[in-house]
C-alpha cells in the first residue's frame, strides 16, 4: 500500500506524515519542517508537489511527496490559509485573510502574479471540476465568494480574475470551509456559528437547504466514497455529524478526539481520518468505548456501519489513533503510487530554498 496521511501540525509549524500500511497499520515516517503555523490541508499535484499555507509568515511551502522535504516557500499576501490548485496544475489560488485578497501563484515560475481584492476575512476554498469558478468562504462577512477563472484557465491571464457572485449564507454564520460534493454538483459549507450546514445548487449559486445539526463550530466537509453522505466535523461538541446527500438530513453523530477540525478519507477502505486539534474537550456525559487523547488524528473505519441510522442501530464504528505534532489542525490522503514527477525540478528549488536560508543567516 502507498497511501500516506498529512496531517498539518499548526503550533509545531510541521507537517507529520504516516505511512499506511493496513486498515488499522500507521507509522509516523516524517517530520517536515515548513513555516509558523500551517493551516489547511496539504493540496497535492499529481506530479507529487504539495502545498500548504504559512499563516504567520505570509508564505506557502511546497514539499516533495516522495522525499518528504520542503523544497520552497513562495511569498504571498498576509495570513494566508485556504488553497486550491485550478485544473491543468499551472496555477494556485490562495486566500490571505490578513490582506483580504486572493493570491495568484505561477507554479512554473513559483512566484506570485497578482492578488484578487475580495471581501473581509477570506478563509478556505473550492475550485469546481471543470476549473471555471472558485468558491471562496469569505469568513468575516457570511458569504461565497464566486471568483471566474475563465480568463486565467483559457488566456493564462491572472488579472482577469474577477468575483462575479456572492452567495449570502447569513450575517454571523462565519463560513470557514466549503467542499464540492464528488458529483461536482453541490456544495456543503461548514460554519464556525450556526448549527446547520448551508448546501449550495452549483448551478445556480443558491442555497438550497441549510441541514440542521445540534451544534455550531463547524470547521470541514468531506464526502464518503460513494457520495451517500457528508461528513462535518463540529469542533465544539468533539464529534462528526453524518449528512444523507439525497435527503439533506442529519442521520447520526460520530464522536472523535477532542477539538476536531480538518477531515480527510481514504477510498480505498472507507477510512476517516479527523485532526484533533484539542481546544476543546468532550462532554462529561460523552460514553465512548475508545479513550481520545489530543494532538492526534481520529482513525475512524466505516465498513460494515450504516450511516444511515442512528449507532443503536447501523452499528459502532471502529477506531484507532495516530500521534502526530502539536495542534493538528487539516489532514490530506496522498497516494505516492500514483505519482510521477521531476526530481530535477524539485532538487532545483531544494537548492535554492537552502541558499535563501544561509544568506538569512
């Protein structure tokens, strides 16, 4: 097996990777070193290039999928935190919440082009599968951003760039996160302040349902295999919320480590993988078989389990648990099998990422 699990370690400033080598087999392999608190989930290319935001020091690392070492760092707008890489993997938008804008980087040149003005507080985004549109969480002002790529996908132009909706989601509802369903149909927004998750008709930029949940301090969305359910990961209450896609209801609740954020799943087994970045802890009255610590990834294993009744019913659900660094806040599943790349062009930017190192010094 050659799966491997990121998981963003914000107050390490790292990012640890586990080796998979079953179900229930994960060995930490590596601490990379990156900038002063990551953010967001590592976004791969399929050439084996990942990325991840620097919040603190205005930068993105890129790291190497197969030699597991940072390779660069490209400087950006202030605090930057969502990524997304657009179709044809030239090009990578990023949200700067300090700066309010959206970065635009050259993946060729790794240099930034320009950044898009955009509304108060942008935090993280989606890219649709045909690569047109950006859908950007504009965190300090409840709505998506609608950004049109045309011009940047058709001309290579960055400056054509432009927000061409937005989609209210409701003032204080603090959209931190959205994912695009595996249909590339619909849109599940995770929000820090309201108990429910707003779903979005892609084709017509309308809200079509905000599904109730039992509680606020939703962080990420991410789909199972087949579609069949979301998965929203509620920080406050230490728990995942399962969503039907068809009915757009509430069917169960998973608990998990304490202070969940980011999620991740792994196809191959219908295995979960939860950031537990421990700011929160669980209820007194919380009866789990399974003792969560922090600073760890939930494994969460789905088969055998019906998500579409309540646990008394569809089943218990199987854990296990990673340590990883301190305040691991996103978690990406990367398939090193998958790639091929260019070692020359990475050992290129390895070489001078450590120059620019030695001459701070």
């Amino acid at each position: 097996m050659s799966v491997e699990i990121y998981s963003t370690d914000t107050d390490s400033g790292q990012i640890t990777v586990i080796r998979k080598d079953g179900p229930s087999a994960h060995q930490v392999t590596k601490e990379i070193a990156v900038g002063n608190a990551p953010r967001g989930g590592v976004k791969f290319t399929r050439d084996g290039r990942g990325f991840v935001s620097n919040t603190s020091t205005n930068t993105v690392s890129e790291l190497d999928a197969l030699t597991r070492r940072e390779v660069a760092r490209i400087t950006v707008g202030s605090g930057p935190r969502g990524l997304g890489i657009v179709p044809g993997e030239r090009y990578l938008l990023v949200s700067n919440s300090g700066s309010n804008t959206v970065s635009v980087v050259d993946l060729e040149s790794r240099t930034e082009l320009t950044q898009v003005a955009v509304a108060r507080d942008p935090r993280h985004m989606a890219i649709s599968k045909d690569g047109r549109f950006a859908y950007v969480c504009i965190w300090g002002s409840g709505y998506i951003a609608k950004l049109d790529l045309s011009g940047l996908v058709d001309e290579g132009k960055p400056d054509s760039i432009r927000e061409v909706a937005r989609i209210h989601i409701g003032e204080d509802s603090f959209p931190y996160s959205l994912n695009i369903d595996r249909s590339g149909k619909r849109a599940y927004v995770a929000c820090n302040a309201i108990e429910a998750v707003p779903v979005i008709d892609l084709d017509t930029d309308k809200v079509i349902a905000k599904v109730a949940v039992k509680s606020d301090g939703g962080r990420a969305v991410a789909f199972t295999p087949d579609n069949a359910f979301a998965l929203l990961t509620l920080e406050r209450i230490s728990q995942i919320a399962v969503i039907d896609t068809d009915e757009l209801v509430t069917t169960r609740y998973i608990p998990v480590g304490p202070g969940p954020r980011g999620i991740a799943v792994d196809d191959a087994d219908n295995t979960v993988y939860c950031s537990v970045f421990a700011r929160t802890v669980p209820s007194e009255d919380e009866k789990v078989e399974f003792k969560f610590n922090p600073h760890t990834l939930t494994v969460v294993h789905l088969d055998g389990v019906d998500l579409s009744l309540p646990a008394d019913e569809g089943g218990n659900v199987q854990y296990d648990e990673v340590r990883v660094g301190y305040g691991p806040c996103s978690v990406a599943v990367f398939n090193t099998a998958e790639v091929a790349y260019d070692e020359s062009k990475l050992n290129e930017a390895a070489a001078r990422l450590n120059d620019g190192a030695k001459a701070a010094r």
